[in-house]
C-alpha cells in the first residue's frame, strides 16, 4: 500500500476510497498525533468544516464522531472556505482543525486535510505520524472524558471581517475601497458561494454572482476555476471590469479581464508581488513559484529587479519555502496564491479581493496590470507506460534533453517531470512560438519513449 496522503491531504472516491470507517480512523489518529500537544489544563480543540458536496455529510459525522471519541472537542463550522478554516483554526487558538473537500475535483471525489496549530498545513512528517497510527489500539476515554460536539456556523463572518481587514484604511473609503469595480464572481457551487460575494459587497464592489446555488452534486460542474468559459462569457455579456472563478472549497483563484481574456495564476502573481514592491512589502525582493510557472513570470519579473525562486509542484512546498526565507508571496499557475501576511494557505476570496484594491489603487484595467506579464506557448506531453524511475539517468534521454535546452537558450526551457502516481513522465516545453514548443516537445517525448521503455 502506498502513502495515504497526497499532495494535498487523503483524497478519493468517497464512499469508495475514502469511506466513513477511513475518515472516523484518520481523524482519531490525527487526535492523537495533533490533539497531545494541547495545553494540559483543558481538552483539545478542533475546528471542522467542509465543502457542500453531499458526501460531505456523511463525512462530517464520521471525523467529528472520531475527533469526540478521542477526547476531542469538535467545533462543526458548517460549510465555508478550506482557507476560512485554516484562518479560524489560528483565530480561535484551536489544537489544529479539519477540512473536508476534494477541491476542484468532481463531487464524487471527497478528501480530509488537516491543519495544525496556527492554521499551517502538516508537513510529511506530521502525516507520517498520522499514518502509522492509523488502526493501532488505543485507551478509550469515558464519562467526562470524552470529547462534546459544537455547532458554530457563525464563525464564518470572523473570517469575512477578517479578509475586509485585510485591505487596511482603504476599506474605509467614501462607499468602500472597491468602489466603481464591477465583478462577476464564478463559485464553482462550492464552499464560497455565500462568503465571496459578501466580502466584495461589503467593501463596495457591484457583484454579481454565478454559479452560487450549490445543492450537494453540482460543485465544479461546469463551471469555477477549471471551467472558466462561462465566466468569461458573463463578463463580456454584462461588461464587467473583471471575473473572479474559484474552485469548490475556494483555495484558488483565476481571473478574466474585461475582454473575456484569461489572467492565470502566474499573471496574478506578477501582479501582486510588484505591488507589494512599491510599497516595500517584498522581502527579499523574492517571488515563490513552482517550477511548472511560466517562463514569462521569471523574464517579467527579473525586469523590475525581483527573483523567482522555484519549487517543486505543490501549495505545501510553495509555503514550506515561503516560512524558511520569510517571504511575502508565492503561489501556482493553477491559482493557488499565499499572502503570507494575511493567511497561512492559498485563499481564492482573498486573492480576488487584493487584485482588485490593486485595480482601485492603480486606477488600472485588469488587462493593463496583466500587460506587465508576457506567457510564453507552453505545451506538455505526457508519456505513458514508462519506467519514470530512470527520467534523470537515461543517457540518451539527459543528452536529448541538454540538445533541446541549447537549441531554446534564454528563449525557452524544457522541463521533465515524473508522475508521482503513475507510470507516465510529463515533458513540458515552452518556447517563442507554439510550433517550435510543440516540434520540441514531441521530439522528446519520443526519445523517452524509447529511453524509458518498459
């Protein structure tokens, strides 16, 4: 059996791959892992959401049955945000708390992520630990000892203050800091459906939501951060200045400008760490990205005298890079953004808040902001049925590979990556032209299908 928790928590089929016997014992392991730093003089505390998926219901039971079970007391937030339960996590002093959602996957996928004291995802350690407690027998607490269940949906307006805060005296402006900006709001029916719209309102956007009517099976149906057509379609239609798309539990955020154009995570990027910049917000001058961002983020960004430094693909490795240099900013192509100042996750409502104030601050068009950014063709193949373990070491394949990075010099860049689940290798290449990336790319996909040919 391989390690139960991804990238981004234990996530599957729910019913299937995650059923309620599986989240019950997850959340008593991670009750004992994360639960027994608590302060002695009281019972531990978590802090308990999900997104609206129906499987989420089932789930919900069955983790707050594990966490009380433990001597844990459970706090039911209801449905919100996986950011606004990382936030309330840090905000009510809780032990660590627990989200449940599969993101932007399709609803019957389901996942558990947790988080530890402060609101910061675990790292492989911590969910190591969880792991191998997994099954074990442990003592079994009675009477006064067993954990009490709470419902405290209302917390939800904590974080809404919250991410109104976050804007500073501009949200004490004549009709709020947004003011005059009309935006069209995509919230994939999930976990936000209710708190975006609210937060924009109250800071004096004119908002119009869309796909905010979730009913247990539509979440990312057709619409949100990876289905982003209608979006873009409404704001043409309604001649908004920008659209705002997330994905079900709200972690992410893309954009399109007034044209119907699409302004991806990387341009959202540039945008935000050259305002926080101007007002010497940025230290080190640093941008942290993953090594799948776009080329024309590192040319844009090393012009106005700002370094980008990569990780490998994931939030969690973007954060882990942020704590260790104090950075300010990182994020994904994807949509994921960290404000480090504000939030200890990607938070898709607070990224959409803060490119706005910076429209308003500017006076900018969304399209003038992403001008800053030029995305160079990017195209990825992907090989299947390969031994991925020799990616690095295959001789023909590393001279094929150092051939094809001279022949782009400073005008492109090709990257392989192994999956890390399945037997396939991705190659990524991008280039001045889509034709040279794609002659590129296919070229090397050939020579790692004869390298690496199982």
């Amino acid at each position: 059996m391989g390690r139960l928790f991804g990238t981004d928590g234990v996530r599957g089929v729910a019913n299937v791959d995650l059923t309620a016997g599986l989240a019950l014992d997850l959340s008593v392991a991670a009750a004992h892992v994360l639960g027994e730093a608590g302060e002695l003089d009281r019972s531990p505390v978590a802090v308990v959401g999900r997104d609206p998926r129906a499987s989420g219901e089932f789930l919900e039971a069955a983790v707050v049955a594990g966490l009380a079970s433990a001597g844990i007391n459970a706090v039911r937030l209801g449905v919100l945000p996986t950011p606004a339960v990382a936030h309330l996590t840090g905000a009510t002093a809780a032990d660590f708390g627990v989200m449940i959602s599969a993101s932007h996957n399709p609803m019957p996928d389901n996942g558990i992520k947790f988080f530890a004291r402060g609101g910061a995802k675990l790292d492989d350690a911590l969910e190591d630990a969880i792991e191998r407690r997994l099954g074990e027998a442990w003592p079994r607490p009675t009477g006064a000892g067993v954990g009490r269940v709470t419902d405290q949906p209302g917390k939800v307006e904590d974080y809404i203050d919250h991410l109104v805060r976050t804007v500073g005296s501009a949200a004490d402006a004549p009709g709020g800091s947004l003011s005059g900006i009309h935006v069209v709001v995509d919230c994939a029916n999930g976990a936000a459906y209710a708190t975006a719209e609210q937060t924009y309102r109250r800071l004096g956007a004119t908002v119009t939501a869309i796909n905010a009517e979730p009913n247990g099976l539509n979440i990312n149906d057709g619409c949100g951060s990876t289905h982003v057509d209608g979006l873009q379609k409404a704001v043409v239609q309604l001649g908004a200045d920008l659209g705002i798309a997330l994905d079900g539990d709200a972690d992410r955020c893309l954009a399109v400008d007034a044209d119907g154009q699409l302004i991806d995570g990387d341009q959202i990027l540039a945008i935000l760490a050259l305002g926080l910049q101007q007002v010497g917000q940025l230290p080190g001058d640093t941008l942290v990205a993953t090594v799948m961002s776009n080329l024309g983020l590192t040319q844009a960004m090393n012009r106005h005298g700002i370094r980008v430094e990569q990780t490998k693909v994931g939030d969690r490795y973007v954060l882990e890079s942020m704590r260790a240099g104090g950075f300010a900013i990182g994020g994904e192509q994807s949509g994921h953004v960290v404000l480090a100042e504000h939030a200890t996750t990607g938070d898709g409502v607070l990224t959409g808040l803060h490119l706005m104030n910076r429209m308003a601050r500017t006076g900018s068009s969304l399209a003038e902001l992403a001008a800053v950014m030029e995305r160079l063709p990017q195209v990825l193949v992907n090989v299947t049925d390969v031994d991925k373990s020799r990616t690095e070491t295959a001789p023909a394949l590393r001279d094929a590979v150092a051939a094809a990075s001279a022949e782009l010099g400073e005008t492109g860049r090709v990257l392989l990556r192994p999956s890390g689940t399945e037997s396939l290798v991705r190659v990524m290449v991008e280039a001045p032209s889509v034709d040279l990336a794609q002659t590129v790319a296919e070229r090397l996909a050939a020579v790692v299908r004869t390298s690496l040919a199982i």
